[in-house]
C-alpha cells in the first residue's frame, strides 16, 4: 500500500467525500518538506469506475490540504454565538477546558446530557466511528439515521428484504439493452456512473431520463419524460396500468417470487388517465414511448434511481412505486436487469466486523441515540449541555435552519466542533479544534454507490495541534480519567492494522496490492437464484402502494401563482456544505432563485430582480434568474453554501424538519415557497 521512491512515497488514497464515487488514487507526497508534504493525487486506471478521473468537485484536492485558511490551531470563542469571532488558544488548555466542563455536567446530570452528533463528512470507517468508544464509555447520546437516502432504502427493505438489488457495474453488461436514469443527474452528480452509461449507450443501449430538470443527460436520452416534482409514483401508477392492461407483466415471475403481487393490479384498475397525464405534465405520446420500450425491452431493462426521489414525505412508498414496474416485468435477478440504490446492504458481511470492531464503547455500552434529522428540536427541549459535533456541518445541511439556530444559540450549551475550516456551524462553537485532513490519517472507506472497500495510508500533518476524530477523543478520554482502559490505549494505526487483519486473505490481498476491493464486476448479477432475505425468500408487495400523499399532492396541484414546490439540489462544484474553498468563483449562485421563463414572465418580474422568497419556516432575499432546465411551478435554490461569508442565505430555512415517514431521513424536496418582489 506504500510505495518509495528518491524522495517521494506513494500511498494509496480515496475520496471519503463518496459523492458517489469513492474515487481510489495514487497519493505523492514529500514526507521531508516542512509544510506541502502531499504534493498530487492520480486517480487509478484501473479501477472499473474511478477510470482514471475526478470530478470537478474535487479535482485540486492538493490545494485544500495546505489552504490557507485551513485551521491549524484550537480556536476559543471571543464574541457572542452566531458569528466566527475566536482567539487562538493552546491544545492542552483546549482539552483542560472541555474535559473541566465534560466532568462539571456528568457529575452533576445524567451523562446522557452531553450529544455527539456526527454525519459522513469524512465516510471513513474510524473516522466516523472510533469516537463511539468514548459516547459509550461516557453513557452519552449520539445522533443516529442520516439525512441522504435513508428513506429509499427503508422503502426497498420492505420489498427485497435489502436495498440492493444489483450494481452499477450492470451499466456495462453485454445484457443490458434498456437503461432507465430515474431522477438523477449523473451528467453533473455522479460522472463516472455517467461514463458507463455513455459507453453503453454509443454500443446500443437505449437510455430513457425521468426528471424534473432538463439536465446533459436527458438531452442525450432516446426519451425524455420531463415530469413535475413529486409526481414520480402517479407516473409509476399509469405505468403499472398499462402493462397491466397489455398484459405485459411477467406473471410466472409473479406466481414463483412474488408474495401478494395481486395487490398491485387491484390498487391501479382504476385510473384517469388524462387527469395523470396533466399531473405528471407529459403528453401521451412520450409516455406511449417509454411503455414500449419497457415492453420490447424486457428481462433486458436496468433503472437506477436518484436519491432526490426520496426526499419527500413519503420518499420510501415513492422508491417502492418505482420498483414495482421492474418487479411486474420480472425485471429481477437476471444479467441487465434490477434496481440501482445504495450498495450499502452489499457490504454489510464485510464491514459489519469492523465496525463493531471500531465502534467498541457503542456495543458494549448501549449508546442512547436520537435522529439527526430532529437535531434542532431535540436541542430546543432543554435536556443537552453539552454538544460535540464532528465530520458535520448541520448549520448547513439540516432542515428548519432557524429552530436549529436558535438552539445552537443558547448560552448553557457548550459546543466543541472538530473541523479543517471554520464555518456555519463554527459560528455557534465555544472551542473549535483542528481536524487532520482524511488524507493525513488511516482509514477504511465503503461505498455507498459503488460495492467496494478502499483505504486512506495516512501521511504526514505538518500541523502539531491537528488530531483526528479518534485522536482526539482519545486524549478527552485519558485527561477525564480513562486512560488505562484498553478501548483508549489502541492507535489509529493499530485500530486500523487490527481491522485489516480481520478481513479476509483475498480482501487483505488486493487492498495491499491495489488499495480497494471490490464485490462485484460486470458480470455478477446478485440474486440471480431469484431468493432474497425475506422471511419466505419471496418480494413482498403487500400493498396498499398508492394511497399516500393525496393532501399534500394537492396542495402541489393548487398553488396560488406565486406558489412554488421548491427543489434544493447540489451544485455541481459543491458537495455538502464542502469544498467552498476551491471553487469560490461559483459561490454567487447560493444567492439565486431559479425558475422557469413562464413563471418570470406570470409575475412581471425580470432577470436580476430582488426577491423575497419565504414560508412558515423562513424568509430571504433571493436575486432572480431564469433556468431552461425547470417545469413551470417550480423553484431551484442550490443547497450546500460553505461560505462564512454573511448575507449567503441558506435554502435548508425553508426546509421543514419533519423527517420522511420511513427511513426518517430528510425531506427536503417537500417544501412550497411565496416569491414576491423586494420593495
């Protein structure tokens, strides 16, 4: 995993941004230079889905380990919360501080007072987990669930039994004749998913987009359903309804692997075709176009499905809808065929052990937890005092930014974050400690897109008082009294050599060879013996599917014309409140609302107009600008700002904390917003 030249070394690193990819390199670093020891980054040939390129997000990774920016002491707050007003203190009065006021609460309340909270801004396996030991041992709270794509997976558990049902390396399968790209940009989200798609499209794969943005790839797509947000499982319905109507569903799949698949054909007997049509916001003949190609197509189709399809209230029953047509043309099991969605339920086998290897303190202490998503109201009732938050930007990324903010505003809660760059949620710190850069500490990383598992061989910090999550957590641990306790005697390192020992030989072998494993290749079809993890092996479809979200697809439906259903997708350059510092030239567009031309047109506004937009959650003042990639009716905000700059609004202030019914994660494409005119 390490390579030596005359005076570089080589060390096998990965994206543990996994925005989508998980990108496996070839790090060059300079381990005698006094400061710009990693020097450049290439990106493996010959992984089958990094293929040798990075995203634009993050293609000058070099220029954000050494930025100048970049935090490199404790910082200690000076003025009041809300804003990054903070003098440099020392590492060991830091630690003297938060283990005084650590000790002061455990000793006077219930240590469940004191919250860890923590998400997948660094998706290393120790990153993320190795602090557990110390929540654990401490009897403290963490957050638990996520706010990404929770709800689908809930959605396909209850059909499959797992939310893997094949992988992406399937793109590329000689069988695959039909790609169906359901609400996902790859064009700008997940490229290398988009250059598999584009190499099999130019060997004769047919491609169909359903979207509520005209993206790149929808304009190379054989057709093209542009549909209005949230209308995803009406389209699915009328589907189901056709094929039904044809008779073109797969009924020996249905009778040998199907439990309760009558349901579906009983939910969708009746419909109003043209009333749906009007909903969804296509015409007949597109719709036509894609029942017959699903039809000439089948036991050749692949969907793989976007994560934003999920982000509504009923974001699992939304996934399970979609599903539902690949499971009538039995569209499961086979070479070219199934659903892509996390490939988290893959990996589990393997990196199940690790985890709980890593995470030592949470198995053997019972960790209580509460839902990430409710981070703002669970603050706002008083029982925390203390808050640690790491690899998290939640001033950024949660919903219902002002109750969150007002609780990360209250005097009695002494907040501690751990991070590379100052930033929203900085702003509501008492002490800010220097994280270590993924690239400088030794971790696993397991894709969610992608079923493979890669490390990070750490190289040198040129920065004496930068620690890693555990790193720190560790010494908290040794200054409160826990220091001969074997859980806090480990090292990264040996945290990380003992995880690698416990793999298998064949995973051990081509991580030391390669620096990544992966479970599938092109021709692994999962589930081709067509048993899955259910209690009867079979796909449940008990129903009812379709009887959800009749008020709130009506509110949709009849909106006033300053009314919009607001969608918060990532920028392109940007990726969860990170990387701000590389690509500051396109933080102007988190100041922008866009719509559609026909809507500026309705409200007699212009381009570059000054507006209010607001809801029961928040209000801000949006510069206008039109968009040819959105329907009538919707609203675009970019989600994801990590500028400190002030006057940057924040899309997630309008987002409502009400978490999607299934997997509890976000719902963020749910919210409705009046645009005005500033006046």
């Amino acid at each position: 995993m390490i390579e030596k030249g005359n005076h570089t070394i080589v060390r096998y690193g990965t994206c543990t941004k996994d925005c989508y990819g998980s990108c496996v390199f070839k790090g060059i670093w300079n381990d005698k230079a006094r400061e710009y020891k990693f020097l450049s980054a290439y990106p493996l040939k010959d992984h089958p889905f990094t293929n040798g390129f990075f995203c634009q997000k993050f293609n000058r990774r070099q220029e954000l380990i050494y930025h100048s920016d970049r935090l490199k002491n404790p910082l200690i707050r000076t003025g009041s919360k809300h804003i990054n007003s903070f003098k440099p203190i020392n590492l060991k009065k830091a630690i003297d501080i938060i283990s005084k006021k650590l000790i002061e609460i455990k000793e006077r309340r219930d240590p469940t007072s004191i919250l860890g909270a923590f998400y997948s801004g660094n998706s290393g396996l120790i990153s993320m987990y190795a602090p557990l030991r110390f929540f654990g041992k401490l009897g403290a709270t963490v957050t638990s669930g996520g706010i990404c794509n929770e709800g689908g997976c809930a959605g396909l558990k209850k059909l499959f039994g797992t939310y893997s049902t094949t992988n992406p390396f399937q793109l590329n399968n000689p069988s695959t004749q039909l790609i169906v790209i359901w609400g996902s940009n790859l064009s700008e989200n997940n490229i290398h998913a988009y250059f598999l798609v584009k190499k099999t499209v130019k060997s004769g794969t047919k491609l169909i987009v359903v979207d509520s943005r005209r993206t790149l790839i929808a304009e190379k797509a054989h057709t093209f359903l542009h549909i209005f947000p949230g209308t995803e499982y009406l389209l699915a319905k009328m589907i189901i309804n056709e094929l039904i109507v044809r008779k073109e569903y797969d009924e020996n799949f249905l009778h040998k692997h199907v439990d309760s698949f009558s349901s579906i054909f009983l939910e969708v007997a009746k419909i109003d075709k043209k009333k749906l049509l009007s909903q969804i916001g296509i015409n007949y003949q597109t719709f036509q176009d894609f029942i017959e190609l699903l039809i000439q197509f089948k036991h050749h189709t692949l969907f793989n499905i976007g994560y934003g399809v999920q982000k509504d209230f009923y974001g699992g029953r939304i996934i399970i809808t979609i599903a539902l047509i690949q499971i009538l043309l039995g569209n499961i099991g086979k070479p070219g065929t199934g659903l892509i969605y996390s490939q988290s339920d893959f990996l589990k086998p393997l990196i199940s052990p690790l985890q709980n290897y890593i995470a030592q303190g949470e198995s053997e202490f019972k960790i209580k937890e509460i839902p990430i998503i409710k981070l703002g109201s669970s603050l706002s009732s008083g029982n925390y005092e203390m808050l640690f938050i790491y690899n998290f930007n939640p001033a950024s990324s949660l919903p219902n930014q002002n109750l969150l903010r007002r609780a990360l505003s209250d005097k009695n809660l002494f907040t501690v974050v751990i991070d590379l760059f100052l930033n929203e949620t900085t702003k509501y710190a008492d002490i800010v400690i220097p994280a270590k850069f993924d690239l400088e500490t030794d971790d696993f990383i397991s894709g969610y897109y992608i079923p493979s598992l890669s490390v990070n061989i750490g190289g040198p910090c040129p920065y004496k008082d930068c620690m890693s999550n555990y790193e720190f957590f560790q010494r908290l641990a040794w200054k409160i009294g826990y220091e001969n306790l074997g859980i806090f005697q480990e090292s990264e390192k040996e945290i990380f050599n003992n995880c690698l020992n416990m793999l298998p030989s064949n995973v051990q072998e081509d991580i030391n060879l390669r620096g990544y494993y992966l479970l599938f290749d092109n021709n692994s079809v999962p589930f081709n013996n067509l048993e899955f993890p259910t209690p009867n092996n079979q796909i449940q479809a008990t129903g009812p599917h379709f009887e959800f979200g009749k008020k709130e697809l009506n509110r949709k439906l009849t909106r006033k014309k300053n009314e919009f259903l607001l969608i918060s997708p990532s920028h392109s350059h940007f990726l969860h409140s990170q990387l701000g510092q590389l690509n500051t030239k396109f933080i102007d567009e988190f100041n922008k609302v866009f719509l559609a031309s026909e809507d500026i047109k309705t409200l007699d506004l212009e381009i570059g107009d000054k507006v209010h937009v607001s809801n029961e959650y928040g209000a801000k003042m949006y510069t206008l600008e039109e968009s040819p990639i959105l329907k009538p009716g919707t609203a675009l905000i970019y989600s994801g700002i990590s500028s400190t700059s002030e006057g940057f609004p924040n899309v997630n202030y309008f987002i409502p904390d009400e978490p999607e019914e299934m997997g509890f994660s976000g719902a963020y494409n749910s919210a409705i917003v009046e645009i005005n005119k500033m006046h």
